[in-house]
C-alpha cells in the first residue's frame, strides 16, 4: 500500500461544478503539499499545508492531521483546471523528503 | 514563469551514455531538489542539496549522482543509461529545507534509446 493514496484517480466534471480530490496518508507528517502539473508538463505549487485550511482564489485546501485527510476543492470550476493534482507529504521528523501520490487527472468540459 | 531554468528541456540518448542535467534555482533560494517522474512509478525524490550540502537522499541509484555548486546552481549527472531510465526530471528551489512553497521547473524529458 502507497503511504500516500489519493482518490478518485480520474475526474471529469462540467465547467461550473464544484470539485473535490480527497488525499490520505499512512504516516506521520510535518507538512502536506498540493501540487498541480498542466499536461505540458510543468509543477506548481499550489499549498503547503501543516493544518486548518488555506484559500488562494478559486482554490481551497484543507487537512486534518488526526484523521491523517486532506482535500482540495475547487470552486466554479473551468476548462483551464484541467490539469493532474498530486499530493505530497513532509515525513514527521523534518525530513525534506516527499512523498508523492499518484496524481488525480481532472478534465473540466465547458 | 518559476523563476528555477533547467537545462536541456529534451534530450535523447543511447543506452550506456552519460548525460548531466543543470538547474540553476530560484534566487534567494538555497535549497534544490531533484525529482524522477517516470509514467510508471509517479514523482519520486531523488536528492536534495541546501547552501552545497547534500541534506536527504531518496531513491536515487548508484549510477546517478549531484551536487550543487557555490554559485548554488545543481547538476545532475545520469551513467550508464538503460532504457528505465527515460522520465521527466524535475529539480525544484526553496528558501530553506521544509520551510514552504516549492519552485519547479519545467523539467527535462530523457528518452533512452
């Protein structure tokens, strides 16, 4: 089993709809990332997340550290979030390793 | 635009070759870092360097290797190259060691033929 799993693997939404991509974890974390990738090819950063929840546009993250659960929403979606987003976590211990998951492929269709 | 450059965006090679990939970070940032993203094993860490000092190792194989230099740019150095080794390679620039946002680059594609 992955020490990070994320669901569902793919995604295909409307534009306008409301989306969640539901990230878990196996293993004690100092911090969760959420990371976006265009099919071009190309990383960014979207969150670094340690606890609570963080908003950045259209775009919310949130984590629960005991539950060992993040989520990313993304609010009135559109064809330009088509993208993969992929969740990654700081092992405990201030480790500057990460750990990636699989990557959430999302399709938005106008 | 991140502000990280890597270089070469694509390169294609033969088995048993020897290839180095450059990263020159984000400025200000002291901390890089190199990922392999292969179609069937996802992003996996390889090595990360802070202010020249190699800080954590991953699943980084004895035919690679890296370091980062003063002026803080890192170089990635790929031996004896088998057709496995055919990924995107991503490096990646903070300020410090687990202190925030990750810059990244736009990668280099390496195709082994």
């Amino acid at each position: 089993k992955n020490e990070v799993e994320q669901s569902p693997q793919n995604l295909t939404a409307q534009e306008g709809e409301f989306i969640t991509i539901n990230c878990s974890y196996s293993v004690g974390i100092s911090a969760l990332h959420w990371l976006q990738q265009h099919p071009g090819g190309g990383i960014v950063s979207l969150f670094m997340l340690s606890s609570g929840k963080k908003k950045h546009g259209r775009l919310i993250a949130t984590i629960n550290i005991q539950e060992k659960h993040s989520s990313l929403h993304i609010t009135a979606s559109h064809p330009r979030d088509s993208a993969v987003y992929i969740c990654a976590v700081h092992l405990q211990g201030g480790s500057e390793k990460l750990v990636f998951g699989k990557g959430t492929k999302l399709t938005v269709n106008p | 635009d991140s502000g990280v450059t890597q270089t070469p965006k694509h390169l294609i090679t033969a088995t048993g070759q020897r290839v180095t990939l450059r990263c020159s970070p984000r400025s200000g940032d002291l901390s890089v870092y190199w990922y392999q993203q292969s179609l069937d094993q996802g992003l996996q860490f390889l090595i990360q360097y802070y202010n020249g000092e190699e800080r954590a190792k991953g699943n980084i194989l004895e035919r690679f290797s890296a370091q980062q230099f003063p002026d803080l740019h890192s170089e990635l150095n790929l031996s004896s190259l088998e057709l496995g080794d055919s990924a995107l390679y991503f490096c990646a620039s903070s300020v410090a060691p687990n202190t925030g946002e990750l810059f990244f680059g736009e990668g280099s594609r390496l195709t082994v033929l």
